[in-house]
C-alpha cells in the first residue's frame, strides 16, 4: 500500500473553513422539483485550483461546485458566481480558465446524431445496432440480452460473451457497465471495443480463446441511453451527466449501499450529483440492480468482478468511496489489500493513477459500493481520457477513442484473470 499522502496546513485550514459554511444542499433539499433541464453545475465557470485533496475536494463537492477532474493536488472546478465566492472566501486559489460551455458542434448532420467530426462515436441505435450484428456474426459465444429498461423507455442492452453464450454455466462471470454518466460518451466506446475484441479475435488470439472459454463476460455498453440522447439533442453538447426523469437523477449516486449517507451526494434536485429521493429511485440503476441479483445461483453470486467506466482523469478507483476508512464494515484489511494490489495492477498497464475512491472525494450512493458491499464482487471504477481539464473534457475527439480504448486491454485482462481466483 502506498504511504498516505499528507495534509498540508493550508488544506487543513481550507476544508476547516469550508466546513464552516452551512452546507448549501440542507436548504435545498426542502425542494421537490427542478426545473426541467436544471443541472446547477453545468452554468458557471471552470477554475483550476491547486493545493487540494480528498478532503477539500469533497468539501468543494458540498458546495454544489462540481469536481470535473483531478490531477495530482490540481483540480479543475465547475461552479457558478455564488459557489466561487464561497470558495474564495474558504481560502481557496481559484484561477478562471474559461467558461463551462462544452465544445461547439455546428457541423451536426441532425439533432440526436454526434457532429461530423465526431462521428467515430455511437448513437444509441448505432450502439444497438453493434450489438446485433456481434450477435448475428458471432452466435455461438455472444448472446444479446437486455437488463431492463431507461426512465423513457428505451431498452438497456447487454450482450454476453462466452463459449457457450446460450448456455448458464458455472464459470466466473465478469461485468462490465459504461455510461452512467450521459456526457461521457468515450465511455460506451470503451465497452463496444470490449466486444468487437473479445468476438473478432476469438479462435485466432490464445489469451482471448481462452478468456472466453473460461468466462461469462457481461457487457452493458450504455446504462444511461436517455441522457445519452438529450446530451447530443441540440446543436452544441449540453453537458448533460443525469438520467431524464422529471426530476433527474444521477445514477452513480442513486444505488442502495450508504445511500445519502455521508454528505457525498446531494438532496437537491438541481444539482448535478441529486441522489433521487430514495435508493434505487432510477430504473436505470433498478434494472441493473435486478440484474445483478438475478445473476445470484444457488445462493452463490456468479458475479466476482467487475468495471464501471467513466470520464474523466486518468484514474482507477475501488471502494469504498463513503468512508476514508480502508477496512470500514464489510470490507477486511485483506479484502482491501486486495483491491489495492489489482487495482495498482492494472493501473500499471494504462498509465493511470490508482486510488480508493475517497481520496478522490467521498461519494456515497456509488456502484462499486454497492457491488462490494451487497455481493463481495469486485467491482472499480475506471476515469478514462484526458487526465485533466475542464469540461472540453468529456468530448474528445473520435480520433482517440481506438487508442484509449485499446490502452485498458492489458488491464481488462487482469480484472478476467483475477476474477477466477
């Protein structure tokens, strides 16, 4: 386990004056509706702040700005006039680096299709369509499911890759969920490049043959298929990270484990990180709840590993993300010592930064929680490309998205390596 990092005097102090502030969220949390479209943070500016950690990053969180990413002390902050002064006035170096409006599309061809430059990424029918033609090329070891349905109807889809993919057999299953988040659209490309290697190199590749003969591999490429459409609806991305129902929910904040609990998520249908108003509120994060029940046979959950990709970072995160406690209830020193010992694994192959996910900042309300907690799967979260910036950052350009996506292949192999032991 890498030693600690120390808290400076000055992060001390901010987060103690920060904590001085009345927590923005306990007014608002008296409120029932948003205003439709409402995301707080996405209206303000991006400041780069430097000096932090995870306790003044969750600190920064609870006054309704929004951490967008983080690189070593340096975080790039989303908030409005009223946040920022807030921020200011704890003590914090705020250095404007522009505004938040994400990177102009005029060349869409038509509303809910990506910009012209960007169309190496898939539309939700695009997506569906990858999966049926996997399906259609590759019918012994793909099996094209579905977990359920989104907030307005349309199908979550799943596909399973095995050996004998029409077959429930008793192999170590492995998960793998993209899109939670809707404005991070590398995302589902990451799970569609999961697919396309594990079909098309099968019977050609050894490693792959065998990973497929050996495993059940589950792969959700958009849990989140409404935001993902309203994220690409107008004619500029709108930085849209919630679900779509009347009052939008942010879906990696809405599973039961620690729900609400710990100041980690927000009780504001405003704000970006609303945790809906119970656990499970969202059938997104309810679908793939059954789901992942459904996969418990004969008492025994089928489920022992698990990714949920995001944007952005550079990050490789485990739980839990509640508490800054390692061997917090249910999780043991060797049960942590064994997230940690994978995660700094497979972070070694991409080049990220590993990490419990608390020293990012507390989130309570999270997947991996979740996952751990209620099945003992292990289960991370992965922050793709960029490793820093503001809110440009959720739309690279598609001529990245090979080269991003291909760079988690040796760390996908770990994960289905570990997963059998």
């Amino acid at each position: 386990m890498r030693a600690p990092r120390l808290r400076t005097a000055a992060a001390l102090s901010v987060t103690a004056c920060l904590l001085a502030f009345p927590a923005t969220q306990s007014v608002a949390e008296q409120r029932q509706t948003a205003p439709e479209g409402a995301e707080r943070a996405s209206s303000g500016n991006v400041y780069r702040i430097t000096g932090t950690d995870g306790s003044t990053r969750t600190e920064i969180q609870r006054t309704g700005a929004l951490v967008l990413s983080v690189r070593g002390d340096t975080a790039f902050v989303q908030a409005n006039g009223a946040q920022a002064e807030r921020l200011r006035s704890a003590g914090l170096p705020l250095e404007r680096t522009g505004a938040t409006t994400d990177r102009s599309s005029p060349a869409r061809a038509a509303p809910g299709e990506f910009p012209a430059e960007d169309s190496g990424y898939h539309t939700y029918s695009e997506m569906l369509t990858e999966l049926d033609e996997a399906a259609s090329r590759h019918p012994d070891i793909v099996d094209r499911t579905t977990v359920g349905r989104s907030a307005e109807g349309r199908e979550i889809p799943a596909v399973k890759i095995s050996d004998n993919a029409g077959v429930d057999e008793d192999e170590p299953e492995v998960l793998f969920t993209c899109n939670q988040h809707a404005r991070e659209h590398l995302t589902a490309e990451m799970c569609l490049h999961i697919l396309k290697r594990y079909t098309d190199n099968y019977g050609s590749d050894r490693a792959i043959s065998d990973a497929v003969d050996g495993r059940e591999i589950w792969v959700v490429p958009m849990v989140n298929p409404d935001g993902v459409a309203h994220d690409i609806s107008g004619s500029d991305y709108l930085g849209w990270r919630r679900n779509r129902q009347a009052n939008p929910v942010d879906l990696n904040r809405n599973w039961g484990h620690q729900w609400g609990c710990c100041g980690g998520s927000s009780g504001d249908p405003n704000s970006s990180t609303y945790r809906g108003p119970e656990a499970f509120s969202a059938p997104e994060t309810a679908s793939l709840r059954d789901f992942v029940n459904s996969r418990v046979v004969d008492g025994t959950q089928q489920i022992t590993a698990h990714i949920d990709f995001h944007t952005f970072s550079e990050l490789v995160l485990w739980p839990y993300g509640y508490t800054t406690a390692e061997n917090a209830p249910g999780m043991t020193r060797k049960e942590y010592r064994r997230f940690a010992d994978v995660g700094k694994a497979m972070a070694a192959t991409n080049g990220y930064d590993p990490m419990q996910s608390s020293e990012l900042y507390v989130t309570d309300g999270s997947v991996n929680d979740w996952m751990w907690a209620e099945h003992d799967i292990l289960s991370f979260t992965f922050e793709m490309y960029p490793g820093s910036g503001g809110s440009e950052g959720f739309y690279p350009p598609d001529e990245v998205i090979q080269r991003e996506t291909s760079r988690n292949d040796e760390a996908v192999s770990i994960l289905l390596d570990e997963s059998g032991r």
